[in-house]
C-alpha cells in the first residue's frame, strides 16, 4: 500500500543507557551527577507519547538515586575505614602551654577544721596546729603588680596570703636519736621562744613533726626582707606582707642536695600545705623557698638568704619542682647571680638562674637594646618604684 499523503510513524532513538551511565560514573559530585542524568533523560525522549516521557524519565530517576546512595555508602566507609587507621597523638608542650588558662586552673586541696579547743586545732587530713606560742603582729596588707604592665599599671591594694616561702631555722641540731631526747626538747623549746619573740615565721615545723603556729595567718611575719616573686599574673615585692612564712627546724650546706629533715617533718609539712592552699587558694608555682626569693638590693644581687637553696623537697610535698621556674628577680628586676650564689645554692638552684639569664638576653634582644642596658633599666625601675625599707627576719 502506497505510504504517500501520509505521516511516516515516530520511532524512539536507540537507548543512551550506556554512554549515559559511563558518563555518570566520571562525575564525582553527587549532585552534578543527578542533574546530569536528568537532563539526559530529558534529552532522550520521544517527541510524542507523553506516557513513554514519564517512564523514561522514571527510569533514569532510579537509576540516579541508585548511583547517589551508592556512593554516599562508599564514601561513609571510606572515611570511618581511614580514621580508624590515623592515630592520634597528644598535645606537644607547648600546643598545651598555649591553650585558654582555664585548662591551667589548678584544683585545690579539701581541707576542713575538724576541732578546734584552746591549744590546738585538728584538720580532716590529720594535721594538727600547736596554738601555744602564737603571738600577733601587725596586720597584713601590701601592693601587687601586673606582671605585664609594671611601669605602667597601678598596683592593687591585698591582705590575703598569695604564696608560702619555705625557710631553714639553720638553729643548733642535736643527732636525732631516742638517746637524745632531752636535747632535742631542750634545743626546740628555745627555738620556739627565739622565732616567738621576733615574729620570725607564720608556721615552725620541729623535728619531731610538730606543728606551731607562731604569726597568725591574718599577720605578717618577719621572714622573707627584701624579696621578690613573679607567677604568671603578678609580681610580689617584699614578701613579709604577701607570703607566709614555713620553716623547718633544720640546717643546710653549701650545694647539698638532700633534704635534711625527718619523715614526720616531711609529712607534716605537706599535711600543713595542704590546708593553707585550702584555705588561702594559694597556686603550687607560688610555693617556694627563700633562697630563690631573697635578694640585696645594695649591689643589686639575688640569694642574700640561701636556706633551702637546692635541697627542698618539693615533690614529696605534693608540689612541682619550683626550681625549675626562672628566678623572678633576675627577669624582673634586672638582679644578678653572683658565683658565690651557684656554688652555695648547688645545681638546682643554678638552673633557675640559667632559664632567667636566656629569657632577659631574648627580651633585651626584642627591644634591640643589648642585655647590659637592659637589665640597667629593670634595675633603675626596681629602685625608683619598688625599693622600700623592709623589716628583715
């Protein structure tokens, strides 16, 4: 039959399927991928018959969503599959030194009055208080410095403890042996009566492991003169206000390196140390010895005092090794450590002096002024601004 006068019938094209899913499959973004296959399928279809359009269109749809969750799965295993095979390492050092000072907020020991009669008071960690030489002295009070800002901030006006200083008596020491019983009463009884007299210290620990409380924590003692101290928000000058003042019934030598006290001192300290940063929220990095706080400001020299210069022993108290800390004084205030002050203070000591020497050679270098002439500036602010007349222990 002759086809002429007529419409020739419409066939659909020859499927894409293949090129389009090879296509598909080299388009990394999910999204993309789904346009692409839709208009595709939208360029695929007949010209007429809206049913085939809609099923085409169906169909590719499908395949798409196929495709998408497919690789969604993969990707999903891929990531859990490589995580678990990275190993994660801690913060170096200095990330952690870097992190907000919240992370750094120390946390406290619990200490409470357990009883408290006329001679004496008992704390829930068994420290017990001798209250029968306790004498008052004026009252505590003194000026605190931002440690960044010294020549130009105002002080601020304390009267709460901020630190402990650690003393030696450095008093007449009888063998400590049960044959010595007598003497050793004998010895520590004067003592007692001498630091009484002269206010000398908050707190004597004798050798027995005996606690006296001899300036009440509200009062300053006369231990520390002329001292300086930094922690990382202040700078403390002249320590008799500000520190109280701890010492040992006990003697030391030149460059020693071994504590010279009893266990029961020992244990009897870090009983009484715990509840002062109890009590007073006292930091660990503001426990330290007289050796590293004691200056002369006449020549402009540290170590004036060296009791407890290397022998301390601050890990067996609970705290962190303070000898490590640069000396304050040094950093600060431009003072020097003289040779005489290495070979009594020892090695531990010494250390200190090294880590504050290097700290003030890269500060001057910053202000490209060299070291001498630096540290004549620290040392003239010291005088003009800090220098004040001390009662000396």
């Amino acid at each position: 039959m002759s086809t002429s006068g007529m419409e020739p019938q419409q066939r659909p094209k020859p499927s894409l399927r293949p090129w389009v899913e090879w296509r598909a499959g080299r388009i990394d973004d999910p999204v993309g991928r789904l346009r692409y296959l839709q208009s595709a399928a939208a360029r695929s279809e007949p010209t007429g018959g809206r049913g085939l359009k809609f099923e085409s269109s169906n169909r590719t749809s499908r395949l798409g969503i196929r495709l998408l969750s497919t690789l969604l799965v993969f990707t999903a295993a891929s990531f859990f599959a490589v995580r678990a095979m990275v190993r994660v390492e801690p913060l170096p050092n200095y990330a952690r030194r870097a992190q907000s000072p919240a992370s750094r907020v120390e946390k406290l020991p619990y200490v409470w009055q357990v009883e408290a009669v006329k001679d004496s008071e008992t704390y829930s960690n068994g420290l017990r208080i001798d209250n029968r030489y306790t004498v008052a002295n004026h009252r505590r009070s003194y000026r605190v410095f931002p440690a960044d800002g010294l020549q130009q901030t105002d002080p601020f006006s304390r009267s709460k403890p901020a630190g402990i200083v650690f003393h030696t008596t450095e008093s007449e020491q009888a063998p400590f042996e049960s044959g010595h019983n007598r003497v050793l009463r004998q010895v520590g009884e004067s003592l007692l009566e001498y630091v009484q007299r002269h206010r000398c210290y908050n707190f004597l620990i004798d050798r027995f492991g005996r606690v006296f409380r001899v300036v009440n924590e509200s009062d300053a003692a006369e231990h520390a003169g002329y001292s300086v101290w930094s922690d990382e928000q202040w700078v403390y000058v002249n320590l008799n206000e500000s520190f109280l003042g701890v010492s040992f019934e006990a003697r030391t030598e030149p460059g020693q390196e071994e504590a010279s006290v009893s266990p029961a001192q020992v244990r009897a300290a870090a009983m009484l140390i715990e509840m002062l940063r109890c009590r007073f929220a006292i930091s660990t990095a503001n426990c330290v010895t007289h050796a590293q706080v004691s200056v002369n400001p006449s020549n402009m020299r540290i170590g004036y005092h060296t009791d407890w210069a290397s022998s301390f022993p601050f890990e067996a108290l609970g705290l962190p090794n303070n000898y490590a800390q640069p000396i304050p004084a040094l950093l600060a205030f431009g003072f020097e450590a003289d040779r005489e002050y290495r070979r009594v203070g020892g090695l531990r000591l010494s250390a200190g002096v090294d880590l504050a020497e290097e700290r003030l050679r890269e500060r001057a270098a910053e202000r490209g002024l060299s070291t001498r002439a630096y540290r004549r500036q620290l040392q003239q602010l010291y005088h003009e601004r800090f220098h004040q007349p001390v009662a000396d222990e």
